[in-house]
C-alpha cells in the first residue's frame, strides 16, 4: 500500500532547486504514470528537462504553481 506524503511548505523547499518528475508529480497530486506521459507530450503542468534517460524538473516554476513562498518567514514581534 502506497503512503501518501503531505506537502508542507518545509517539505517542498527541501527539495532543492530540482526534483524527479514522480516527486513534482506527487506535489501536484498526479501519479507515476500520468506524470509521465504528460512529460512525454509536452503536457506536465511545469517545464520539464529530459536529460538523457530522466526527466529533471527545476522547483522555482513548482513552487510558482502552488503559491509555496521560498523567502525565509520573518518572525512576527511579540507583545509584552
């Protein structure tokens, strides 16, 4: 049985400046198979790179989709 991983905002920005195509496609909420064959038709939902044998994503344009903020969260000042 599959686990589903949920997406936090931390979880996302820990993948890096580019992930595989089935973690973007996790992301996103679409599976193995249908991420790749919207990458094989030019269809996936954010630029994908083929180098050689894989699909590369870059997260900037994943995060840009999902509204996820990269900029580190200033502290909020307390009230004494």
């Amino acid at each position: 049985m599959a686990r589903t991983v949920r997406w936090t905002r931390e979880r996302l920005i820990a993948l890096g400046v580019r992930t595989d195509l089935v973690t973007a496609g996790a992301a996103l909420g679409i599976g193995r198979t249908t991420a790749h064959a919207l990458a094989r038709r030019g269809e996936f939902p954010v630029p994908v790179l083929r180098l050689g044998n894989k699909y590369v994503v870059p997260t900037a344009p994943l995060f840009a989709l999902l509204n996820v903020d990269v900029e580190p969260r200033k502290e909020e000042p307390s009230v004494a």
